[in-house]
C-alpha cells in the first residue's frame, strides 16, 4: 500500500503542518493532518477518507476545498493543497516533488 508524507510550512502564521497520506483500498487514501492551527485541527476531524476522484474535483465541488472553509481556514492557506498532493503521491498519480513560494522584495505602498 501507498503512503505519503508531507511537512508543509504554511509561511507567516507559522503553524508548522503534517500531513500523513496512507492508502486505505483500492483508490482511496486516509489522511491525517498535525497542526497547532486551531483551523486545520477542525479540518482533520472532518476529513478521513478520500478517493481518488475527489482529489480531482474543481476546487468549488472538492471537498477537501468546502471542509477547509466550514473550518475556518483562510483563502490563501497552503494545507488543503497540501492534502490533495500528498494524496495524489500515497495514490500514485503524481511524484513527490517540492513546490513553493519564492516573493521577490515587496513594497507596501
């Protein structure tokens, strides 16, 4: 069986995120998620279970999307797409690559 393992630095807020992917059957993946984030604390108590075509869904019909709202997270949190990727690599669907945020100097005008 598939397993995945993602440490995911969510940026400013500094909640520190892991999220654990294990294949759970044919085509369907239980996830579990460590945080110090009050909001992705509620999103792991909602999400167990998923398959492989929700991880495919829009992002307005993906669940993992609605459940992160009904938690509370902000718009712009990295975790519920760290939940999909780390799910789709316990699946075998994509590789385990890195992705990330590189901000040029900013301004505030």
């Amino acid at each position: 069986m598939g397993s995945c393992r993602l440490i995911l630095d969510p940026g400013v807020c500094g909640f520190k995120c892991e999220i654990e992917a294990r294949e759970a059957g044919k085509r369907r993946v239980q996830i579990l998620i460590t945080s110090e984030c009050n909001q992705i604390s509620r999103l792991n108590e909602m999400l167990d279970i998923l398959d492989l075509h929700e991880i495919f869904i829009t992002p307005n019909k993906n669940r993992v999307f609605l459940l992160s709202e009904k938690a509370g997270c902000h718009a712009s949190c990295p975790i519920p797409i760290g939940v999909l990727k780390c799910a789709e690599v316990a699946l075998g669907v994509a590789l385990p690559r890195g992705v990330a945020f590189h901000f040029d100097p900013c301004s505030h005008s």
